[in-house]
C-alpha cells in the first residue's frame, strides 16, 4: 500500500471529462497509480535511510578515532626520532669542534715553527753579512 493516497477513480473520471475513453482513463490511473507506489518512500524506507546514515555516521567517528590515534603514533615516533637526530648531529658537531681546534693548534704551532726558523735564517744572513762587511772593511 502506498505511504500517499491516490483517488484513481477521480483521476479517471478526470481524464474522461477530458476526452479520453473509459478503458484508457483507467489504465492511465492504474498506470499513475503503480507508478507512484513504486516510486514514493514509505516511513520504512525513509527509518532504513536513517539507519544506514547513522551507520555511516558511526563509521566516520571510529575512523576519526583510529586516524587521531595513528596521527598521535606517528607524533611521537617521529618527535623521537628528531630527538635521536637532534643528539646525532649534536654529537658529530662537537667532533667537528674538536677537530678544528686540533687543526687550529696544529695550524699555531707550524706558524710558531716557521717563524722560528725563519728568525734563525735571518739571524745566519746577519751574521754572514756582518762578517763580509768586516772582511770587506779588513781589505779596505
């Protein structure tokens, strides 16, 4: 039975009033009639709609919950993981500190070296020197 009443004996009268015979008003109201039963929701269609919306409903809340839950998983294993990158790369900077202090020390005592050689092979032109302004003040 349909949800919404349908005179098909006021329709057909209404469609032999308008020209049309017995036999084709009753079919066209038949017709009406069936295709509007097939076609109309009932309450028990529209309670069916409602339950599987609120299915659905139910559905996107347990995904919202698992996603949060997977999104907070991933926060955290990635915040350690940046941790343990953070303590690394901490790490490898204090090497790298320490390797070029040892290349700044290095670097201070070869110049500490060369200047000392350099003041000692000056000091030998000196002495060369002065000893052949004596030899040439002697010959003179």
């Amino acid at each position: 039975m349909s949800a919404i009443a349908f005179d098909t004996l006021k329709f057909a009268k209404r469609l032999k009033e308008a020209g049309f015979t017995e036999q084709q008003a009753e079919a066209l109201a038949d017709a009406e009639a069936e295709l509007i039963e097939q076609n109309l929701a009932t309450k028990r269609d529209i309670a069916d709609l409602k339950r599987d919306i609120a299915d659905v409903k139910r559905d996107i809340k347990e995904l919202e919950v698992t996603l949060r839950n997977e999104i907070k998983q991933l926060d955290v294993t990635l915040r350690g993981e940046i941790k343990q990158l953070d303590v690394t790369l901490r790490g490898e900077i204090k090497q790298l500190d320490v390797k070029i202090e040892q290349i700044r020390s290095d670097l201070a005592r070869d110049l500490k070296g060369l200047e000392y050689r350099m003041t000692i092979k000056l000091g030998t032109m000196m002495v060369v020197a002065v000893a052949a302004m004596a030899t040439l003040v002697k010959l003179l």
